[in-house]
C-alpha cells in the first residue's frame, strides 16, 4: 500500500511500482470509479485491442453495399430501356 497526498488542485501522484504494474502511461485514460467509502482507480479498456479481429470472417458490409449498388444500377437502366 502507498500512502500519497491529493494537491491543491485535486491531483494524485501514483507511485511508479504502481503505473508499471498497471501498465499506466502520460495521457493514457483512467477509470476512477467511487465504490462505497473508497476510489478505485484501473486503465480504460484499450478498445482497438478489444475490437482487434472480432469482424473477421462476418459478411462485409462494404461488398454487401456495392452488390446493392450494382442491383439498383441494373434497375434503373431496364427502365430506361
């Protein structure tokens, strides 16, 4: 346990032992979270890493749009016709 001090302006200095072994980095986003009578504080979820892969092998929204494209393309010159 670390025993730090809150500044005049709010601000909280975590020990280094501690941002190493949270992997806590400058400008990196934290949850601070009020639970009971105490803080928690723990690193944000790392969202890309998280997203990382999980549309692979789903149908591709991208091909799906141009399919649909060439279909009302189509449609419009049997129309025109």
């Amino acid at each position: 346990m670390a025993m730090v001090k809150l500044s005049s302006k709010g601000q909280v200095v975590i020990p280094k032992a501690i941002r190493e072994k949270l992997g806590l980095a400058p400008r990196k986003p934290l949850i601070l979270e009020l639970v009971g009578d105490h803080a928690e504080i723990r690193p944000a979820p790392d969202v890309k890493k998280e997203l990382k892969g999980s549309l692979k092998g789903k149908p591709s929204m991208t091909k799906a749009l141009v399919r649909e494209h060439s279909r009302e393309v189509k449609g419009d010159e049997t129309i025109r016709s």
